[in-house]
C-alpha cells in the first residue's frame, strides 16, 4: 500500500500536513517563547512545546503567525495559504512573508489558464455590480489619457458641468475641488499641446493668407463635434478596454495572486459561464498598457 502511495505522489492535503508537521518540530526544539511557566517550573519538553504549538496554530492561526513569522522559513507558506482566505490577520502576514520571501506563488498545483480567466472575470463582474472600482470618475483617475482620448475631449460644456455637479453631489468639498483642479489642469495641458501643435503647422507654412489667418483662430478654439451615437460607441470602447486591461493584470494595485487563487468563485451557474464564454469569444487581443 505504501508503495501505491508512494507512486501515484502526495495530494495537497498531505504536502499541507507535512509542512506543518515540520515547521511545529523546528519551533518547538527552537528557543522561541511557548507560554508562561513558574519560576520552579520544569523547563517543557519538545514534544510538550509542540503540542502547545499545535493547539496555538490550531484554534488561533492569527495568533500564531503573528507571534512566529519572524522565525518562519519559506517552505511555511504552504500551511497558511488557505488559511489566509479567512483570516485578515494571516493574509497580512502572509503576504508580508511573500515580500520577505520574494516569492510570488508558493508549491501548490499551478492554476490553469482557464481557470485563472474564470475567476478574473467573476471578480470583474463582482466589482462592477459592487463599489466605484468601475465607476466612470474612478477609471479616468487611472487612465486620464485614454479617458482624454475616447470620451474626456469630445464633453460640451453642459456635459462637462453635469458632471462637476454630479461630483459636487456625492463627494466632499475638498476632493471635489481637487478633481476640479484635475480636469482644469488637463483640459489646459490640452490646450496647451494644441495650440503648439498649430505653431508648428504655421512655421511650416511657406505662405499664408491674410483670409486664412483670420479663419485660423476660431478653428483652433472649436471643440471636435460627433454625433451622440459616436460617443456612445466611444465610451463603450473606453470601459471595455478599462475592463480588457483589468482582465489582462495590467491594473496596479489589484492583488492578482488572491484572485487567481480564490476558489470559492469557481461555482458558477450556466448562466454566467454562458456570459463569461461570450465575454471572451468578443474580446480583442488589443490590451490597454499604457494610459
């Protein structure tokens, strides 16, 4: 029986058991601090400190790595990985260890590309329907240019103060007035490149009417007209690249390694997986990398 077991390779659960097995018999024949004993106390044996370890790791996991990560080695991260996914406590820990570590997977079965795509887009999903991760305001914050480019340029200004009232509505004064900054700023660097982009045009001129000149002025102040199912279009482009750069892992500051990792989103109805299927069958393979 052993040598069936032997062949057909230890499952997760055992290389999770050996680990912790492990990791409680080096620091229970360590020097690390174990509990409170009286002064003519006999000092506790190994197999003692161990149990109390075991018990510590056991009921408290918080506790235990937040009193023993100091002297945890690499090959420790196997025990708290799935204890990370429900304790704060332990993924804080966890993910410092990983830094500590410069160690961005630890020895678990690879995600497959599939799957990994399955849980990106459930938690796309997620953070559309939940929060302002998604929301317009939000995805210009990350991609200002592209924002400029696809809807930002082509806003009249009713449209642009609609929506300086719409932040008025739902934001503090002061991050109001520093979104407000924001847009002035941007709409000034704009106008700024413009305005240069037409110096050149009439250095390189070799001659230029006195009619051309009068008609230049007013061109160069017009705003770019399209019509409402053009900007329509472009602002669907705008958030499917802003969702498409999500779904990419191009977003900073969006922990990839615990939703690639989340099982708990693999149960999925047919129904989504049927949207999920149509998602990708239309998606582009243009990402968005820089903004």
């Amino acid at each position: 029986m052993n040598s069936s077991i032997a062949n057909e390779g230890p499952g997760e659960e055992t290389l999770i058991e050996r680990a912790r097995l492990e990791m409680l018999k080096r620091l229970a024949s360590s020097t690390v601090f174990v509990r409170n004993q009286q002064r003519n106390e006999e000092p506790l044996t190994d197999q003692e400190r161990f149990e109390i370890l075991s018990d510590i790791l056991s009921a408290k996991p918080g506790l235990f790595i937040e009193r023993y990560h100091g002297d945890l080695i690499q090959e420790d991260l196997l025990v708290f990985d799935k204890l990370k996914e429900r304790n704060t406590l332990v993924s804080y820990y966890f993910d410092q260890l990983c830094k500590k570590f410069n160690k961005q997977t630890i020895t678990l079965p690879k995600v497959n590309v599939v799957t990994k795509k399955n849980r990106r887009y459930i938690a796309l999903q997620r953070l559309i329907k939940e929060g302002d991760y998604f929301s317009e305001e939000e995805m210009k914050s990350r991609a200002p240019r592209l924002y400029e480019e696809l809807i930002g340029q082509y806003l009249t200004d009713n449209e642009a103060c609609e929506k300086s009232q719409q932040l008025n509505s739902v934001q503090n004064l002061s991050t109001l007035l520093l979104k407000q900054m924001d847009y002035q700023r941007e709409r000034q660097e704009r106008d700024a490149y413009e305005s240069e982009e037409e110096s050149e045009k009439e250095d390189n001129a070799s001659v230029c009417s006195d009619e051309s000149e009068l008609n230049d002025e007013p061109e160069r102040k017009s705003k770019k007209i399209i019509s409402l199912e053009e900007k329509l279009q472009l602002r669907e482009e705008f958030y499917k690249r802003m969702q498409e750069s999500f779904l990419s892992g191009n977003d900073k500051n969006v922990d990839y390694l615990k939703i690639d990792n989340d099982a708990a989103n693999d149960c999925m109805n047919q129904l989504e997986m049927d949207e999920q299927d149509k998602y990708f069958d239309d998606e582009t393979p243009e990402t968005v990398n820089n903004y």
